[in-house]
C-alpha cells in the first residue's frame, strides 16, 4: 500500500525531527553528571510517553464523539490511535527499564510511575483484544467507545492509589533525573524529539485510520453483497 | 414517583435471578465450591507455616474474594445468552439503568453471601484473630465488593456476547479494579494489624470515591451495550 501524499510529508517532517532531535541528545548535549551517558535515553524515554498520553487521550475523545454521532470515521480514530499509543507505551516500558537497569540496578522496580504505566498499558492491550474478539464490527466499535471512556474515568483513581501505595508505606527511592531546574541543553533535544514523534504519531495516524477506513469499506461492501445473493 | 418506579424495575430484575439461583443453585454452589478450594490451595502455595500465611492474610483474602467474585460475573449474563433472551431483556418496559442496577444487585448479593462464607472459613483454616476488626472489614468488603461489581457487570454484559468470553472477562476487568484491589488489600491490611478504622479512612474514602464515579459511569455507559 503506497503512502498518501500527506502521510508522505508527515513521515519525512517526522524523519528529520528525530534525527535532529537525537543528534542533539545523544551528542550534543552534556552527559548527566550522576548517572552518565544512559541517562540519554530520557530523550527518547520522557517524549514517548508523553505522545501515547495524546494518543490515549485522542482515543477518549473519539470514543465520545462515536458513541454521540455514530461515524466510523471517530472509530477509525479510536482504534488507531489507541494502537499507536499502546506501542509509544511499550517502548516506554522497555526504554525505562534498560535505564533502570543500569542506574537503579534492576530492570523492574514497583514504583509509583512504573506501576501505572504498567496499568496503562494492560488498560488498552485489553482495549484492542476486546476489538479483536467481537463478532461485528459495530459492537466492535460500540464495546470499544465503552471501555475507553471507563478507562480514561479509571487512570485518575488508579494514579490516585498507587501514588498512595507507594508513598504512605515506603519510601521511595525514585532517583530524580534532571533535577529541580532542567538545563536549556537538556531540554532543547526533549522538545525537539517531542514534536518528532508527534509528527510520527501525526504519520502513523493518517496510514493507519485510511487502512481502517478501507478495511469498514470491505466489510460494508460484503454486507451489502451478502444481502444481495 | 420516578425513583420507586426505577426501584420497583430494579427489584423486579434482582428478584428474577435471585429466584433463578434459589431454584437452579448453580452459581453459588459453583462460587462456594471454588472459595473453599481456594482456600484450600493457599496452604500448598506457601507451605505450612502459619507466620507467613497470617502476614499474607488480606491479599490472600481478597485474592479469594476476587477470584470467587469473578466466577459470579462471568455467569451473570449467561441464563440470558444460553437461552437467547437478550431480546427479550432489552423489550421490558422502562430504561435500561433498571436493567443495570437488578443484575449488579444481584451480584453484589451473591458476591457478599460467598464472602460471609469465605471470611469466617478463613479466620479457621489459618487461626486468624479477626473478630476484633470485624465491622470494618465487613464495610471494606462492601465497598470493595461494590466497587469491584459495577465495573464488573458492565463488562459481563459486555464480554457476554465476545468469542472468548470468559478469558477477556478478567483480562479487562483486573486492570481497571486496580484502586479496588490496592484499596481493599491495604484497608483489611490495616485493620489486620488492630490499627482500627481510622488508620485505614483513606483508603476506605478512596474506594467510596471509586464506587460513587462509577455507579454513575457504568449505568449510562450500559445503555450503549446493551443496544441491538
């Protein structure tokens, strides 16, 4: 499947946004004076999971606007953007870990953050398999307008307790990175890389909601011919 | 007027199950069964020694509560699937918040009633001092069986008509009862240890909290699935 003309430029914008975002990062900027060279990889870490809040909170509000005026273009939305901020999430998890690893000594740690990004994530892989095993399309899309708006409702409470767990029981040994007052250096290359994988995200979105738009297409176009003969 | 007229649907849905259980007992006795096993199996899980059982009583308990729980839910649509009379549900005079509010009546109902059996058997198998703490633990119960239930019987309704219906069940409902299961483990945790209810007030607020946004949540987002 060949890319739309707008999906074109968004990849390419996304591609040097990155690049230059990563350059500046992993070269340009000094290493972190406590943790060393590792701590680079907060300027892939902190965008990822601040696009796939976006990407979650876009599937909030197409999920409404679904379950408000019926279009299965809000769908196409949800859907695609729930899967794009499941993988921003994934690679949040796994780029939190290597840092974990090698500053806190271990891959995986209960704390507070950790945990209800775990959360998060369980939430929307859950969201997509509850997709995948619906027998119709409009339940599909019906059941997965539901559980996202209930999810959105439970990721305060869910912060709430296990901000609580975590804190009233046990200290936390969280290791700050950056500190009280984040360098221009710093944060040059974070805003950078954000608005790179905004872009990607921007990228992803366009492809993925036209491939879920031809993909209802096929499906409208059996139903109908189904009917006929 | 408008309210007893929903009180009086809502009655009428609950007595229909209660009625169905109370002749057929199949739900109960397989949750009864299922808790006594439970419990049973813990004891193999972490070995005779009872100084590491009682330290791991409250999330032992609710792990026996929850799980027993679920057994209940994944069954609460299911008279209705098996006999294809979701039609036939949906057809009854009057909204559908009715609907809702019969079936987590029930199970609420019948997730309290295996608890009352659990609690006390528990206290028994492992030498548990509870009584001391027993009016808060039975509030925590309510409030985390509530809790837990009107999410639960959102999702049932849900996963009722999914392939895969009893795996996606907990898959999705686990997640999203986090601040249940955390609120009710760290309350009875409290209350355990004998440091009274006060001790435990936040995390007891957190799952009334929890409870009042999605007993006005779950009833509006029901309509949605339960539409044909």
């Amino acid at each position: 499947m060949g890319s739309s003309p707008i999906g074109r430029i968004l990849r390419v914008m996304a591609g040097l946004c990155v690049a230059v975002g990563l350059y500046l990062g992993l070269v340009v900027a000094p290493p972190d004076v406590t943790q060393g060279e590792v701590q680079r990889i907060m300027y892939l870490h902190v965008p990822s999971i601040l696009t796939a809040y976006v990407a979650f909170t876009a599937t909030f509000i197409a999920s409404v606007v679904y379950l408000w005026k019926r279009d299965p273009r809000a769908d196409a939305v949800a859907v695609s953007s729930a899967e794009v901020g499941v993988i921003f999430t994934g690679i949040t998890l796994a780029t939190g870990s290597i840092w974990g690893k090698s500053t806190w000594g271990v891959w995986w740690t209960w704390d507070a953050r950790l945990t209800l990004t775990a959360i998060l994530f369980t939430i929307y892989v859950g969201y997509l398999m509850l997709r995948a095993f619906a027998e119709e399309p409009q339940a599909a899309a019906r059941y997965g307008a539901v559980l996202a708006i209930l999810g959105f409702f439970d990721i305060p409470l869910n912060h709430l307790a296990v901000q609580w767990w975590r804190t009233l029981h046990q200290p936390s040994s969280i290791v700050r990175p950056g500190g009280p007052s984040i360098d221009l250096a710093l944060l040059v290359p974070l805003i950078v890389n954000f608005a790179g994988l905004l872009l990607l995200y921007a990228y992803y979105m366009v492809e993925r909601i036209r491939l879920e738009r031809m993909r209802q297409r096929a499906l409208a176009l059996r139903l109908t011919r189904g009917r006929r003969g | 007027m408008v309210v007893a007229e929903v009180m009086r649907r809502t009655w009428a849905m609950t007595w229909k199950d209660v009625r169905v259980e109370l002749r057929a007992r199949e739900r109960m006795n397989a949750m009864l069964f299922f808790a006594a096993l439970i419990l049973f199996i813990f004891n193999f899980a972490l070995g005779p020694d009872l100084s590491k059982l009682r330290e791991a009583a409250p999330g032992l308990l609710w792990l026996a509560f929850l799980f027993t729980g679920m057994l209940g839910l994944g069954r609460s649509f299911q008279a209705e699937r098996e006999n294809e009379c979701f039609e036939e549900l949906l057809l009854t005079p009057g909204d559908r918040e009715s609907l809702y509010f019969g079936k987590l009546a029930g199970n609420i109902l019948f997730m309290v009633m295996a608890e009352m059996l659990i609690l006390p058997l528990f206290a028994i198998l492992y030498n548990l001092e509870i009584w001391h703490a027993l009016p808060g633990l039975l509030l925590v119960a309510f409030l985390g069986t509530v809790g837990f239930s009107t999410i639960g019987t959102l999702l049932a309704a849900m996963t009722a008509h999914l392939r895969a219906r009893e795996v996606m069940l907990p898959l999705l409902l686990f997640p999203l009862t986090v601040p249940v299961i955390l609120g009710s483990v760290k309350a009875t945790e409290a209350l355990l240890s004998g440091a009274g209810l006060a001790e435990a007030s936040h995390w007891v607020k957190l799952l009334a909290g929890f409870d009042v946004v999605f007993l006005v949540v779950c009833p509006l987002a029901f309509e949605f699935v339960l539409e044909e």
